[in-house]
C-alpha cells in the first residue's frame, strides 16, 4: 500500500509540469487527484496564479484546505487542462472511471478541457477495460427499469450503495455499477447505454485522453512519451 501511495503522489505530482501561470484547470476527483491537489496548493502559496472548476464536493473541499482558488462555467467556459484519475485505462487510453460517483461531472471538465491529463498509479493499466465494474449514472425515477435494459445489454447490475441506502450522486441521480465482463468495444457500448431511458452518464471515457502520467514505486512516467 505505502508503494500505491507514493506511485500515486508521483503521478499527482509529475502532471503539475503542464501547468503554466494563468491557467484554468479543471481538477478531478480521487486519491491521486488528493496529491495533485496539495503539491498544486504549495505552488499556489508561492505565487502561481491558476484557478480550478471542481468535479466534486470532495475536490471543493480540498480545493479550500490546500487554498486552490476555485472558479465556475458561470464566470468562465473555458479550461485549459483537466488533470483527474480512472479506475481503469486501456492500452488505446480509453478509461473507465467514476469509482467516486463524480463521473458526469468529471466528463464535463474534461470535454471542456483543450487538454486532458490522466494521472494513475501503474495498477490501473489494463489490457482492456471491464475488470473494474463499469458505473453508469442513473435517474432514481424508474431506475428499474432502466437496469433491467441495461441487463439487456448484457450488463449484470448492481445498485451502489451509500451510509444510508442507495448512494446519491453530487448530481442527485443514481448509479448502478456494472459488470459486463471484458470491454471490447467502448465506444459502442456507451453509445448502446447513452440510447437508453434514464441513463445521464457513462463512465466510459472514450478517446478523451491526451496524456497518461503512470506512478510506479520510484518514479512517474508519461506513457506519451
């Protein structure tokens, strides 16, 4: 574990070298994410002048600890760079993320983006994507119905679960996570799940990706380079 920790404070910290002065980031949500976040703050405490559009409640939060200011879509529309996780990333860079729930928000920051940075440690690459359970973000109305078409995709779905039953997103919707077995073709099944009633959001993030920073035990790579 204390080797994942610091292959994750490595790539947090490694994706820093994107930023430049007078930036807006989008900042994601997650454990490597956490990382980025602080090393950000000490660089802002130092006279970086950048803003962040959170992702999350949780990443507001630490956004206020480490004293990253933040700004929003109403006062600007335009991010220069979105750093965040994934769960999984395949060999082509397509990810699976939303472990956290954040992922309509995170795909948001990230289509905004005129570059999109992922920043994991070297356990989350895979030869293909569907290991990790694939979450997919719900309307609670009806949403029944809606994991039984997804089963009719083939996905078997379970309903996450929060401290007090069914776990809300920062969106109000739900989210069942979904086990299809391996992923093949990524692009088409989101399209499949985006066609269905009820679905928001999937976390499939297909062809996003501009650069992949993996931690390791000892040292941070860019697997663009």
């Amino acid at each position: 574990m204390a080797n994942q920790d610091n292959a994750k404070k490595l790539a947090g910290e490694a994706s820093l070298r994107h930023i430049e002065n007078g930036m807006t980031i989008g900042l994601g949500s997650g454990s490597t994410v956490y990382w980025m976040m602080r090393r950000l703050g000490q660089y802002v405490q130092e006279g970086l002048d950048v803003k962040g559009i959170a992702s999350s409640r949780q990443t507001e939060n630490w956004a206020k600890e480490f004293g990253v200011p933040l700004t929003n879509f109403h006062e600007t529309q335009h991010i220069d760079i979105t750093i965040d996780g994934a769960d999984e990333v395949d060999e082509a860079w397509n990810l699976i993320k939303g472990g956290g729930g954040a992922l309509v928000r995170e795909k948001v920051i990230a289509d905004a983006a005129d570059k999109f940075v992922i920043i994991i440690d070297e356990s989350k690459l895979v030869s293909h994507l569907g290991d990790f359970r694939l979450p997919v973000e719900i309307l609670p109305f009806g949403w029944e119905v809606t994991a039984e078409r997804i089963a009719g995709l083939g996905g078997v779905s379970a309903l996450r679960q929060g401290a007090e039953g069914a776990f809300v997103s920062d969106n109000g919707n739900y989210i069942v996570d979904c086990d299809f077995g391996a992923i093949n073709d990524p692009k088409l099944l989101h399209q499949h799940l985006k066609q269905l009633t009820g679905v928001v959001e999937t976390g499939l993030f297909v062809s996003m990706a501009d650069d992949v920073i993996a931690g390791y035990a000892d040292e941070a790579k860019s697997l663009k380079e």
